[in-house]
C-alpha cells in the first residue's frame, strides 16, 4: 500500500478519535469525571477533551426540576382520611455530592418527598391542612431539604396541589359550615335587637321627660297613616290623656250609685 494512503488513513482514525473525544457542556450544566475510577472535579461549561476507555463522563443538570409527588393516602392527626398529592422544585449545587453521595438523586428527592409528605401531613388536623396550608409547604421545604442538603440537592418550594376527602366527610362539613352560618345569623339578630330596645329606652326616657314631644309625635304618626289614604285608623291614646277622663267618669258615676243604694235600703 502507498505510504500517503497509509498517512491518510491513520490521519482520518485520528481525526475520528478526536472527534469522538471531545465533549460539549452547556451553561447549565457540569460534567464529573471519573478517569480510571478516579474523581476529576466539576468540569465546564465549554469542551472538554475526554480519553475514550479512560475517561467515563457524568452529566449534571443544575437547573430547577419540577417533581410531582403522586397522591399519598394520609391519616391526619383527627383520624380523617385524605389523598394528598404535591409539587416539589429542587436543584443541584454541588455536582459532585449528587453523583457520589447517591446514586440517582431524582429517585432519592422523589422517595423522600413522598415520605415526608405522608409524615407532615399526619401530624397535622384537617382544619390545619385546609385553611392554614402556607405552614404545612413550609415544613415540608425545610424537612425535604435537611434530608437532601448532604446530596448536593436544594429544595426550594414544596406546594401541596390538592387534598381529596372521603364524600360523607364533605357533607359533614357542609353542614357544619350552614350551621355555622345560621349561628352567626342569630346572634349578629340577636345584638340587632338588644340595640334596637337600647335605643327604645333611651328614646322612652327622653319623650317621657317632655309630654309635648310625645303628643307631636303621636301627631306626626297619624300624618304618616294619613299619606298612605287609609279608610281606617287605629290610634293609640296615651294614659296621661285617658286617665283624668277615667277619673271624672268616676267621680259622676258614684253619687247615682248612693243614691241608688239610699232607694233600695228605703225600700226594704
């Protein structure tokens, strides 16, 4: 064989090697590095020049991966059963600590989510897990990322999506929230009423102090009767007026009956 050929030919292995060497690391990402089983740091972003049969490459991600925790069947702290699914937004910080110190840390985040989850959630009421959830992301956050902090793994946000409740209980609280409701509705009638008779009182108080105010407005109710062109009118008269009529009624009523009495003991 020619020697050029031979030159060309080797020339083209080893354009193919270096080619099949050489590696592309995006920004977000960083590559970890094993050369006969032996740690390199971190490398990239950029190209990396990588032995082929030495080297054995490890990419890692370093941007924010969304992990959704498939619903758990919990207990809550007030025996009530519930089916709880989240949302978990983790990231990597240290490349190195995610491949050495575990061996998938998606797979570990997701199974430690998922048990933390069904942890927190059974501590808690399902009062608590209703109306006071911002706690309970917040507990979630901080236990997940104690447990992932030694994998080189942050978790960030921790959301509770949906919480599903067994139909009989939703019943239940329906009724208790109308019963709640009518509650209130009785008791803000209830202080309707006790101001109202306060102000009844006072106002007794004041018209009793003045006859004439209470007679101006016994005048102003029959204008208001009268506007409304009613055939009849049932007014009240008040006991200051009918009273002295009583007494002379009184007084002319008891010398017939002397005079009555005188006859009939005359006639026996």
């Amino acid at each position: 064989m020619h020697p050029i050929v031979i030159v060309l030919i080797v020339a083209a292995l080893l354009l193919v090697v270096v080619i099949w060497s050489l590696r592309i690391i995006r920004e977000y990402e960083r590559a970890v590095v094993f050369r006969l089983g032996r740690l390199r740091g971190p490398l990239g972003p950029g190209v990396l020049f990588i032995f082929p049969g030495l080297d054995r490459l490890v990419r890692v991600d370093l941007r924010v991966v969304t992990l959704t925790i498939p619903p758990q069947e919990v207990i809550t702290r007030d025996n009530v059963t519930a089916r709880v699914n989240a949302v978990v937004l983790f990231r990597v910080i240290d490349p190195v600590k995610s491949v050495m110190e575990v061996e998938n840390h998606a797979v570990a985040t997701s199974q430690i989510a998922q048990t933390t989850l069904r942890s927190v959630v059974g501590r808690a009421e399902l009062d608590t897990l209703l109306a006071h959830r911002a706690d309970l992301n917040q507990d979630l956050a901080d236990t997940i990322a104690r447990q992932t902090q030694p994998w080189g793994v942050e978790a960030q946000i921790v959301e509770i999506k949906d919480v599903e409740i067994p139909e009989m209980m939703q019943r239940a609280m329906a009724r208790e929230a109308e019963a709640e409701r009518e509650r209130r509705a009785k008791v803000i009638s209830a202080r309707g009423e006790l101001q109202a008779s306060t102000e009844l009182r006072d106002a007794a108080r004041t018209l009793s102090e003045s006859p004439a105010s209470l007679q101006l407005r016994y005048l102003q109710t029959l204008l208001e009767l009268g506007a409304d062109q009613n055939s009849t009118i049932v007014f009240p008269l008040p006991m200051d007026i009918v009273a002295p009529l009583l007494g002379l009624a009184d007084q002319a009523r008891q010398p017939n009956l002397k005079g009555m009495n005188h006859d009939a003991r005359i006639h026996t």
